[in-house]
C-alpha cells in the first residue's frame, strides 16, 4: 500500500517536472507569436502557441492561428518537431486570392526551432478562373509578443 502511493507520487512529479522544465533551444516557447510573412498584404495574423494536449510532448507545439482581420479564416493545428524544425499542415478555405473570389488550399508551414525562420508551401486543386492545379510559395518569420 505504502509502495503503490510512493510510485504514484513518484509519477505525478515526473510528470510535473516535464511540464514545467525550461524549453530546449530547440523546443518552442509557449506563448503568442507575430507571423511576419510576405504572403498577405491586407491582414496580419498572430499564433498562439501552447502544449500538445493529450500528448504532452517535448517534440508537439499547439498552435492556433488567428487572423487580427474577422473576415480571414482562422486555424488549429498540431505542429510537430522532426530534425530541427516544426512542421504542419492545413486547409484553408480562402487560401488563394482570386480577383473577387477565394480558392481553398492545403498549406504546410514548416519552421526552424532556434531561429524561428520558415516558409508556407500552399497547394490548390484547381486554380483562378477554373486554372490548372498548382502551389504557391511564402516565407514567414514568428516574433515572440
């Protein structure tokens, strides 16, 4: 009896000392985030960066994008960590400006853990005025707020 509460104690401060350690230089901090791109030139838009829940892990950042305009879709995602850099992908359903339209498309942003430095690698299925498929290509960089 006395040895079960012993390892559950021993397990809730193993788990607490993962939560609460200093971030790797590699590991992101949590907290919001400037997303400085050259892909929009109307809106802004800033992340919100938190712990991957259930998963709890060193190498998974929560991310939540919002738009600071109401009219541009906003998105969560799951961003892992694989050699150094964070990647993940969405749909967004406005992603590529037509002249007074938008078209859907599926990006993927992927980033460097230390500098924070990356690019948006956006693909559509059809393009403008019913165009062939293609992709697009931005860069970004985040500023810790």
């Amino acid at each position: 009896m006395k040895l079960s509460r012993i390892g559950v104690v021993m397990a809730v401060l193993v788990a607490l000392a993962t939560l609460l350690a200093p971030p790797s230089p590699a590991q992101m901090k949590f907290g919001n985030y400037d997303l400085l791109t050259n892909r929009y030139d109307r809106a802004s838009w800033f992340w919100f960066v938190a712990v991957c829940l259930p998963e709890v892990s060193t190498d998974c950042v929560d991310v939540g994008g919002r738009p600071r305009l109401a009219f541009y879709a906003r998105y969560d995602a799951k961003a892992y960590l694989v050699d150094g850099r964070y990647s993940f992908t969405v749909d967004v359903p406005d992603g590529l400006r037509c002249p007074g339209y938008n078209m859907p498309t599926r990006d993927t942003y992927s980033w460097d853990a230390v500098t924070l430095v990356g690019t948006i690698d956006s693909k559509f299925d059809v393009g403008c005025f019913n165009g062939p498929p293609g992709s697009q290509f931005w860069t970004f960089k985040l500023q810790r707020l």
